[in-house]
C-alpha cells in the first residue's frame, strides 16, 4: 500500500462506512454497530500502520497526497484549492490517538438502543473530521474538517447525551463557531496577504509574513483554535459539554477534539505566522499556567465525577497551553506528548464513568462508597486514569508533564511552580475521590451492581495499552515529535533534545 494511499483511508474508511449506514434500515441496528466496528477497527490497523512506519530519522512532512480540485480560476492560482494530505512527527501520534480512541467510543456505543442509526452516522462524521485536521494540508479542506468534527456535537449532546443537555449542547456549539469566525477570518486574511493564489499550507508556510499582519492575525488563530482546547477564560462551555455529553461522545470530546485545539496553533498559528510567535506565546503560557491551577481548584470542588474529570481536562489542556508558550523543544514536546498522554487517559476516564452511571444512574460521589467490593475492574481501569493524571512515574502523564516542567522552568520558572502547583492539587483530588468513592465503606444502595461489561472491558484495556507503553518506553513518541518540534520557526533549541535516547547515549 501507497503511504500516501494510507492517510487517504483514513477519511475513505469513515465515510464509506457512514454512507453505507445511512442506506440500512434503522431496524437493524446490530447491522449498523458492526459497520462502525469494523470501519473503526480498520482506521485502528491503519492509524498505528501510519504512526509505525514514518521515518522519524528523516522528520518533516511524509506521505504526501495531493489531488488538485479548483485551480487557475479568478483569484486562485495554479495550487489553487486541492485535496493535499500528509502527517508530520507531531499529527503522526495524534493520528494514532484518533484512532485509539474512536475504536474504544464504538465499543462503549454498543449498548446505545435510542436511534442507533442517527447516532453512529454523526459518529463517523465527528470522526473522519477529525482525520482531516490532523492530516490537511490545504486552508480550505482543513477548516472543512474542523467544522466537521465540532458541528455534530450539538446533535449528539442534544438527542443522546443528559444533565442539561440543551444548555450544554447550545452552549458549546455558540462558543465553538464563535471560535470558528476567528479561524475563518484568520484564513482568508492570509489567503489575501500572501497573493499566492492557494490556500495550500506547503506554500503557505515559505511565504514571510510581516511582523505587523502576524502580530494582528496570530490572536485570530489563537484565540479562534484555543477556545477548543480549553484557553482561559473561554473554557467555560467544555465542563458543561463534557456533563451533557453521551459517554462515547466525551470521550471523543475531551480526548481528540480538545487536542485539535493546540493542533490549530500549531498549524496555523506557529507554522504559518513565527512572527507573531514572540509577542503572543507568553500570553498563551500565562493564560495556560491560570487555567491549569483554576482546573485543579474547581474539580475539587466537584461532587459530579463528569464535572470532576472536565475540569480536570481544562487543567491538564492548561500543561499543554504552557508548553507551547514555552516556544522551546522540550516544552513543546511536552505540550504534543501531554495530548495525546491526556487523550488516552481521559477517554478511559469517561469510558469508567459511563460504565457506572448507566447501572447507578447518578454520578454524585457523595453516595457511593466501597465500589471495589462490586466493580474492582472499574476501580482498577479508574484508578489507572487517576494514576496517569497525577503524573504518576511509569505512566504517560509524567512523561508529558515533566517534559513541560523542564521547558517551563528554563524560560518561566514563576509558572513551572504554577503547574507544581496544579498537579500536587490533581493528586489530592483523585486520591480523594478514589478514596470515598472506590475504597471507602460500602454503601448497600449498590448491592447491584455489576461490574464493566466486555465491550467496556475491551475499551479499557485499548486505552490503558498506550498509557502504559509511554510510561514505560517514550522513545517511539519522542523520536517521532522531536525532530518535527525542532524543525517549527523560533524554537529555542535549549538543553538539546530531551529524549531517553539522549540519557542512555544511544
């Protein structure tokens, strides 16, 4: 198989299954599960297949497609508009996040019964737009596939999801195209300052932007992609989202769509306008260094385990935030490693919670107690998440996280200590709520219960391979995200590349 042919399956699996969905009959909902199954398995295969195989001694951008579309018309020029795929070391891991995740969102969807049809044919529209903004190479086809992957989430919130689910919904969807206009005018600003007739990125990113247009624009991109991943003070919409949300959809909200947020920056911002880097990452660290501390306060105050765990997602996306701010390699890669670190872990987070509300119909921790009695695979899966959100060492959280610490002390030690700060915070309320909730005596209220099924079994352990593995042994992440990292405009090249390669010598 092509390289090139492999990140075109990506966005041709998805589709194909979602038309073919819509052609079977809603009564054979077991027909429609299968489809998305076998179509997510197979995005799985290819995902790891892509992550795998990308030569990271080589870096830069591999397997490119591109198939023109519109050109030589009017104001475009002979790159026009074109169908332009490829995957760098940075969209490689997030690539193979998608398709962790998505494969574990059809697994907990099984026992979904209320318009399955509906249901898995927004699903794969979420996901192949997904796809698209990790593996776009052209302006106009990316932000197709953004508003791809963020307008069915009000259809999702709003018919399957609860807990307020059109305040949710509405809210979500108002501040995320709010966010969308931003990116939009971002586009075309530099479509219409480049002159180049294309809005293809290749060409893009060789043009030089002005200090003046980069200082003007880069807040549109900011601002416009940050509101997705959870930038203070526009973070407001994700806990309520995350709460209303079904549990396959926050799972694929807090796991992959915030990520497209930091994506964005990364693309538009940081790639296509380095000029308007040195005047507003530092604004970028300080907003993320805030919203990491205001996550972990607020999720203490949570007696909702949904509102726990969104809460902490803004915290955690603040890590992110900050290591891009740091606008030096071992920040930023800390920032990619804490994506896809955090994507996996808060997918299992909500795949847990999802498995325990559908049985207890509640999610208040206050009355639960002694869950380990009745459910100690959930606890295990819960506690694994909640182990990886406190950075515990030999998981994937402290991994990303001390990446980020290190690149933040060299430049900004005043919010390293922040970010200390937010995750000694993380720690007690994890441990808190596994304590009461998982350990504590047991409540007979849920002399009921069971535990997870197979299909949240097999989605757990999906989850918890990735977390584990990156724990363990980084450098197949590392070496891939580095050398890309490297490669961005006005990276501080400080203390080398942080890899455990480096450490052993080898």
């Amino acid at each position: 198989m092509d390289a090139g042919e492999a990140l075109l399956l990506l966005l041709l699996i998805p589709g194909a299954a979602m038309l073919l969905t819509i052609l079977v009959p809603s009564r054979h909902a077991n027909v429609v599960r299968w489809i998305a199954l076998i179509a997510t398995t197979a995005t799985l295969i290819d995902s790891i297949w892509i992550f795998a195989v990308y030569d990271f001694a080589q870096g830069g951008y591999q397997f490119d497609l591109q198939y023109p579309w519109i050109e030589n018309i009017g104001f475009l020029g002979e790159n026009g508009i074109s169908l332009h795929l490829a995957v760098d070391g940075i969209a490689a891991p997030m690539v193979l996040l998608n398709g962790l995740v998505g494969f574990a969102g059809v697994l907990v969807s099984w026992k979904i019964t209320h318009r399955v049809k509906d249901f898995f044919i927004l699903f794969m529209a979420l996901f192949t737009g997904v796809y698209g903004v990790y593996i776009g190479q052209d302006l106009f086809f990316w932000f197709f596939a953004y508003e791809l992957a963020v307008l069915p989430m009000y259809l999702l919130i709003v018919i399957w999801g609860s807990t307020n689910k059109e305040y949710g919904a509405m809210k979500l969807t108002m501040v995320l195209v709010g966010g969308s206009v931003l990116i939009f005018v971002g586009i075309f600003a530099v479509f219409a300052e480049a002159g180049a007739g294309t809005f293809d990125m290749a060409v893009l990113r060789d043009i030089e932007f002005g200090r003046g247009f980069a200082n003007t624009f880069f807040p549109f991109f900011m601002i416009g992609c940050g509101v997705l991943a959870g930038l203070f003070p526009f973070h407001t919409w994700s806990p309520d989202g995350h709460v209303a949300a079904p549990t396959a959809v926050s799972m694929l909200h807090a796991g992959v769509l915030m990520k497209l947020g930091a994506f964005g920056i990364i693309r538009l911002g940081m790639e296509i306008l380095p000029a308007g880097t040195d005047f507003w990452m530092p604004v970028l660290l300080v907003l993320g260094g805030v919203a990491a501390v205001y996550g972990a306060i607020s999720a203490i105050h949570q007696t909702d385990l949904k509102f726990v765990i969104g809460y902490s997602s803004v915290s955690h996306m603040g890590f992110v935030l900050m290591g891009l701010g740091t606008m030096n390699n071992i920040g930023v890669n800390g920032a990619v490693l804490q994506m896809f670190s955090h994507g996996v872990m808060t997918a299992l987070f909500f795949a847990m919670v999802g498995g325990l509300y559908d049985q207890a119909h509640t999610r208040d921790i206050r009355v639960f107690g002694g869950l380990v009695r009745k459910m100690p695979l959930f606890v295990i899966f819960f506690g694994i998440a909640g182990l990886t959100s406190l950075g515990l060492p030999g998981l994937s959280g402290f991994v990303a996280e001390f990446h980020i610490f290190v690149g933040t002390i060299d430049t900004f030690p005043l919010f390293a200590a922040l970010g200390i700060l937010s995750a000694a915070l993380t720690a007690i309320y994890v441990l808190r709520l596994m304590g009461r909730a998982a350990l504590g005596p047991f409540n007979p209220r849920w002399e009921n219960l069971k535990d997870l099924s197979r299909w949240e079994i097999a989605a757990a352990i999906v989850l918890i391979a990735p977390i584990i593995a990156m724990g363990i042994w980084p450098d197949p992440f590392i070496d891939r995200i580095a050398p890309t990292v490297a490669e961005l405009p006005n990276i501080d090249q400080i203390g080398g590349l942080f890899t455990l390669s480096s450490l052993t010598g080898r």
